[in-house]
C-alpha cells in the first residue's frame, strides 16, 4: 500500500461531513470523523517518517526496509570488499536503486582514503604489493595510480585529495567527473601488461555502467557504457538504446537495440520490438516486433509479458488469441506488473466480469490509486458482480487519499447509503488499507 499525502487526507476532512444532516444515526459516527481522519494522518506522518528513503522520496514496502537494514550493516563493517560486491550483484536491479547509489558513494569514499593513504608512502613495490593484496577488486583504479608512480620512478607524493575525492563522486546522481583511464599501467615491467589489474579496472568498469544506468546517472551512464556496448557488450548495447531514447535520438537507438537483440539478450529484444511495432528510428514491423517481445517473454522477462499479451489481445503482429493474451498478461502480472493487471481487467470486462474485479483488486491493494477508484466504481454500480456499498466507500476513500481526486463524488454517494455502524466499519478498513493490512 502507497503511503498517501496528508495534504489529501486535510481535503477529505473538508467534506466528510457532507449529507449527514438527513441521518440522525450517523450524528454521534460523524461528530468524532474529524478525530479519525486527524489520526490517519498521525499514522501516514509516522510512515513518512519510518520510510523515508536516503533521497527523501516516499517507499512503500517492508523489503526496501530490509534493503536499508542491509546496507546499515555494510556501512557499519570496515571492509571494502563486500560494499562492491554488494554493488556488483544488484548493480541491474532498479529495485535498488537508491541503496545502490548510497553504497556506491560509501565505497568510492574508502577507496578515496586508501588512494590518501597511499599517496604518503613511498612508490615501492613491497608498497605496491600491499595495496594490490588488500584493495585491487575494489579499488583499481586507485591501485593504477600507485602502480603508475611505481612504473615512473617518482617516490614523492603525486595524488592529491582532490584527485580522489573526484573519483569518489562517480555514484552521485547530478555530478559530472573524469571518467577513469582505462589503460592499465604495468606493476612489473612496461614491456608485460598487467593482466590482473587489466581484469580488475574491465570489471569495474562494466560495473560502473550498469550502476549509472540504474540509478539514473545519465550523463556518466553514456560515459561508461559506450566502450562496453562498441566492444559487444550486450546489456551496455541496451543501455546506450535507452539512453539515446531519452535523447530524442530513435535512429540511434534503434541501432542500439538491433545490436543488442542481436545477442538474444531480452531487454534488447524489448527494445527493439517497441521500437518495431510503432516505426520509431527503423520501418515499423508489427510481426517481426511481436516475435521479438515473445521471444523476451519466454526468457523470463515480464516487461516483454506484458506486451507480448497486449499483442495477443489485439492482434498486433500476430492471429488475435484471448488465452495466449491472458497466459502472458498473467506472467507478467505474477511479477507485480501493475499494467498488466489493468490489462487482464480489460480483457475479462465482457466474459468473466468478476476476475475483471479480481484484477482490479490486485492492481488496488499494490496501492493503484486508479486501481483504487475503479474498484469503488465496480462495488457501486455492480458492474463486475454484486454491489457493496461499504467496499465501495473503502476503495474510494483510499483513492481520494492516494491523489484520485475524482473519488470524491463517490465518497459523497456511498456515505448517504451507509448506516452509522456501517461508516465506522468502513473507516477501519480505510485505516487498515493505509497500513497495508488486508481482509
């Protein structure tokens, strides 16, 4: 469940108290409504409080809570090793994101303060040694700017705070720096390249792409991802794609996602189906797209679920087939995919009206104020089965306060219906739905 405005809940105090002048038996309910709607706001302040993300933006589960007890506990360990490990088993996953950024920003900073550290010693190679043991997986780029000094002779102090202090910037939403060399300088002899350091700055330099695209660091995103995607890469392929759509520039990234697909891998084959089916920067191809986005659906991917569904539903690229439709629409939908649920709503509206509303259900208790709405319309009118004045009242009242403003008329309707028992029923279910609890 969504947490909601406060600023919504002060709305719906103003007319809450509307129409009851003709119900004598809600007179005692209703005097005490003020009461109630001021505590659900106590209760929606006191999430905004508990769930408030490193950026300030709202979260709404108990796994992002997990999330940040989880990085609570890399932070608090001194080791930098787990911090990039950490980043480079989630550094794809959008769910992530703003922890990524945090710990992205935590162990740049460590390896910004052994990159200090080192600058004080004398450019050995017992030195060198010491420092690749203990931090070349996590920081090596630091490690080239030592092996660099080892290389060139110079034993007196060449980095500078400023210098790492740039590089530790590179996980921060907003800034722009350097990216880092990508020319590994060898720790034993000119004439050998150094393999393991060559290894070691690859790693982090795919890394590094991934991280930026997910956490929405564009400008840097396209720094780190071009030499990966021109050499094959086929996720950075994907990521130039998208990057080039936000861009404006379709031509650039259709290539892109051509590239991409071209690998099987799914999101690229997403891309490049979306692509196909609208004509965007490449002729428009409704059948090659749809064998494009099935082929990502059976890979597991329910983006490409989603719409693999939709193209069965509307005969897009393909023979229109109802049970194909609903069998990829489900698997997205079993992924949470909120628009799949709308979709599956749609495609059941005629035959089966009440799995219409079970989907509308499933969209609205994921915190859909939409969902939320047309729920409480269904309850109404009886649309999709028998109707529920109560529900009704529920459902609306949480859309109003999830930012529906339309849910206000349907809040003044059901309230007329109710009886006072009925409305203080109602009320407890609105204030379990905003703290996710569920009948």
């Amino acid at each position: 469940m969504h947490a909601f405005p406060a600023t919504l809940v002060v709305g719906l105090l103003a007319f809450s108290l509307s129409g009851c002048s003709s119900l004598p038996d809600r007179e005692e309910v209703w005097s005490r409504s003020s009461d109630f709607f001021n505590q659900s706001a106590e209760v929606l302040k006191a999430q905004r409080k508990r769930l408030a993300n490193f950026a300030g933006s709202l979260v709404s589960s108990k796994d992002d809570e997990a999330r940040d007890k989880e990085v609570s506990a890399l932070f608090a360990q001194p080791y930098i090793d787990p911090l990039t490990r950490y980043l480079e088993e989630r550094s794809g996953d959008d769910r992530f994101a703003a922890q990524l950024a945090r710990v992205a920003a935590e162990r740049n900073r460590r390896c910004a303060d052994i990159a200090d550290t080192y600058a004080d010693r004398t450019a050995t190679r017992d030195n060198l040694q010491r420092m690749r043991r203990g931090y070349l997986y996590s920081c090596p780029t630091e490690v080239q700017r030592f092996a660099a000094r080892v290389d060139s002779g110079t034993n007196t102090t060449t980095a500078s705070r400023s210098d790492s202090t740039r590089a530790a910037q590179v996980a921060r939403p907003g800034k722009q720096v350097e990216s880092p060399a990508a020319r590994p300088v060898s720790s034993a002899s000119s004439d050998q390249p150094d393999t393991e350091l060559e290894d070691a700055l690859s790693r982090r330099q795919h890394s590094d792409c991934y991280l930026l695209f997910t956490i929405r660091n564009n400008t840097q995103a396209l720094e780190a991802c071009e030499p990966l995607a021109a050499e094959g890469d086929a996720k950075a392929q994907h990521h130039m794609a998208q990057l080039a759509l936000m861009s404006n520039n379709t031509s650039s990234a259709a290539d892109w996602a051509k590239q991409s697909a071209a690998q099987k891998y799914p999101p690229g084959q997403l891309a490049l189906g979306l692509l196909l089916q609208d004509g965007r920067g490449i002729a428009k191809d409704p059948i090659r797209a749809h064998g494009l986005l099935k082929s990502a659906a059976d890979q597991g991917l329910a983006e490409a679920a989603y719409y693999t569904g939709l193209s069965f539903q509307t005969g897009t690229g393909v023979s229109a087939n109802a049970a194909n439709a609903a069998r990829y629409l489900e698997k997205a939908a079993a992924s949470g995919h909120i628009p799949a649920y709308f979709a599956l709503a749609e495609l059941h509206e005629g035959s089966a009206p009440e799995q219409s509303r079970y989907w509308l259900d499933q969209a609205a208790r994921k915190g859909s104020a939409r969902a939320q709405y047309l729920l409480g319309e269904s309850y109404a009118r009886g649309t999709h089965g028998q109707t529920d004045n109560e529900a009704a009242y529920v459902w609306y009242s949480l859309a109003l306060l999830n930012g529906h403003d339309d849910a206000k008329a349907g809040i003044e309707r059901q309230e007329k219906l109710l009886t006072g028992s009925q409305l203080a029923t109602a009320r407890s279910r609105v204030e379990d739905g905003i703290n996710g609890r569920w009948d």
